[in-house]
C-alpha cells in the first residue's frame, strides 16, 4: 500500500515534469501581447479599429515644427534677421510675425511677393540695405503696417502705394532728390515723417506733395534746402530743418504753422529774420538757431508767451539789448525761460544788464561764456 508520503512526491514529479515541457514565450507581432487563452483580446483590438473606435500609430495627430526663416530667430511674433548678410527678403516669415527686423543686410530690391501673407505685420525695419528698388505692389499685403524703417538705403524716388494704415515713416540717408505730388495720398494716419539726409532741393517739392497729411513731425535736415519749404502741413508740431542752406526767414514762411511748440533751423547760413515772422509762431516752446550768421538776437522773442528754450550760440551776435528777451510787463510772459544759450558769440556778458533775463527762472539757465575764436 502506497504511504501518503509517497504520494505527494510522486505529484510533485507530475507537476515538474509538465513544466520541463511548456515552451518559452514568443512574441510574433505587435498584438501577441494582446491574445487571451480563446483569442478573444485579439478579436475586440480587431473589432474597434473597424469600428473607427481604436487609435493606431498611423493616426496620431502630427507635431507641429514651428515655421522660422533660416539663420534667423522667431520669438513672441518678433522674427530678427537683422546681420545675416541676405540679399533678398527670406520665405516662410511666420503670417502671425508683428515685427520684422531686416536691418544690416544686403538687401537690393523688395519684390510683389516679398511680404505676401504678412498681413498681422506692425513694424518692419529695413535700415542700412541697399534697396534701389521697390516693386509698386510690394507693401499691397502690409494691412496693418503701422512703422516703416527705410533709412540709409539707396531709393532714388519716394515708394508708391504705401500702406494707408502707416503711422510712422523714417526714410532718411537716401539719394531721393524729389518729392511728387500725391506721394503720401492716402496716409491719413501718418503723424511722423524723417526724410533728411536726402539731396532735396526746395524744387524738389512739388506742389501738393504733403497734400492730405495730418503730420506732427517731420525732419528735413542735412538736405539742400535753402528756404523753408512751402505748403507743409499745418498740424506740424515740431519741423526740424537744421544742417542745410538756408539763407533767411521771410514773414510768410513760418505763417501756415501756428500749432508749431519745436522749430530747429539750427547749422544754417540764416543772416536775418524778417520782423515779424516769429508772430505767427504763438505756442512755440523751443527755438534751435544756433551755428548761423545772425548779428542780434531776432526780434518778437520777447512776445512770445510760452517760449522757453532758445539756442543761439554760435553766431555773429555783438550786442544783447535789455527787451530782447523779455517783456516789458510781467504779466505777458506765460512761461519763464529754462534756457538761453548765447555762448559763441563777439558779446561781451558784463556788458548786458542783469534785467535782460528777468524772465528766467534760474541764473543757471543762461549760458554765455567767453567768446574765442
């Protein structure tokens, strides 16, 4: 008779024995890891996918790779391509872009399609190129453009068909010689317009070239002016015409600009201003008239109200009479001047009477000097 020792062993070597023989697992394909003892994992995987229900590989959403020109850097809707050394405007600007640095390149001409699709553009820089040519459709997709950097390239004439949404046009250091009428029709929102630089004679203005401008600010400096120009916008509130010829300021040049608070004409040949002229000037807060050939301080400045800063060092002034600058009455003057350059100029400073500045505000903000030559 069989002991029951005897018989658990003999179950013990049925078991081991059943196990020598089990094969090692295979895997064959992707969905082994998927089959159940009936199969039926493998059954369910099947049915979902022609269901539609079950993702596959295939169908994962693709991974968007952010668009940037090459060399260049994309940050925050800013794409800088500015010292690349390009010669033409690059491909697959990101639409979204709202600055565009192009700045220091080698940059010849802007072609129809350069800029297509930027339509969300806000600024675009293209200073210190060497664009000679502008194709008349090329800002046509700038809807939005509201900056233009055009500086210190070589355009021979004005770009047509700006945008009309422009707001600031910066376009100095170029070869423009003259000025259309019409060539900024269109641009009612402009405000800002720095031109200087350019060999631009008074005829080079034609009439009605700022016709429809509503313009703050506008510079026409180191040109070859030798008069004020004619029929500039009259909202001007500052008009820099420092570093060219001119030679005097007659009364009707200065009549149309009555908003003016800045007027530079400082780096003239200007001998005389007519009697007068400075009146049509009433809330002119700052005069620059300084490196001219004036002889004595131009006559009206004791009239006007809120002038406070006037430079006329560097010039032929001889003598600094008591009213030059202030009124005869306190109560004409609206704002003390803050400062009086007169240095650079044959006067003597001990010879001018104390009460000539009793208008200014402190002994400090005058600024004589000895006269050297």
């Amino acid at each position: 008779m069989v002991s029951y020792f005897s018989l658990l062993l003999l179950l013990s070597v049925f078991s081991l024995t059943s196990l020598s023989l089990a094969l090692p697992f295979e895997q064959r394909g992707f969905w082994d890891f998927g089959i159940d003892g009936d199969g039926g994992g493998l059954t369910v995987m099947m049915r979902d996918e022609e269901e539609g229900s079950a993702v596959l590989p295939t169908e994962l959403p693709p991974i968007e790779v952010p668009v940037c020109p090459f060399g260049c850097q994309c940050h925050l809707k800013v794409v800088q391509c500015s010292d690349l050394g390009l010669t033409s405007v690059p491909q697959n600007i990101p639409t979204d872009t709202k600055l565009l640095d192009l700045q220091n390149n080698r940059i010849t001409e802007l072609k129809e399609n350069d800029f297509k699709g930027l339509s969300n553009l806000y600024a675009l820089s293209l200073v210190n190129n060497q664009i000679s040519k502008v194709h008349p459709r090329a800002f046509t997709p700038l809807k939005h453009l509201q900056k233009l950097y055009f500086s210190k390239n070589q355009l021979t004439a004005m770009p047509k068909n700006l945008p009309p949404s422009l707001v600031e046009l910066r376009i100095h250091d170029n070869h423009i010689k003259k000025v259309p009428a019409g060539s900024f029709s269109n641009l009612g929102s402009m405000h800002c317009i720095e031109m200087g630089g350019n060999p631009i004679q008074n005829s080079g203005f034609e009439p009605g070239a700022f016709k429809g401008l509503k313009l703050n600010y506008l510079r026409i400096s180191e040109s070859k002016l030798t008069g004020v120009p004619k029929d500039l916008p009259d909202s001007l509130h500052e008009l820099h015409l420092d570093h060219n010829q001119i030679q005097a300021i007659e009364l009707e040049d200065l009549r149309r600009y009555k908003q003016l608070y800045r007027l530079g004409l400082g780096y003239n040949n200007i001998r005389n201003i007519e009697s007068g002229s400075l009146s049509y000037l009433p809330n002119l807060r700052e005069l620059h008239l300084e490196n001219n050939r004036l002889t004595r301080v131009p006559k009206g400045l004791a009239d006007m109200k809120y002038l406070q800063v006037v430079y006329l060092h560097s010039n032929n002034i001889t003598q600094v009479r008591v009213d030059d600058f202030c009124p005869q009455s306190y109560h004409m003057k609206k704002s003390f001047y803050n400062g009086i350059s007169l240095y650079g100029n044959p006067v003597q400073y001990w010879e001018v009477q104390p009460a000539t500045f009793r208008c200014v505000s402190d002994r400090l903000a005058i600024h004589f000097g000895n006269y050297k030559k």
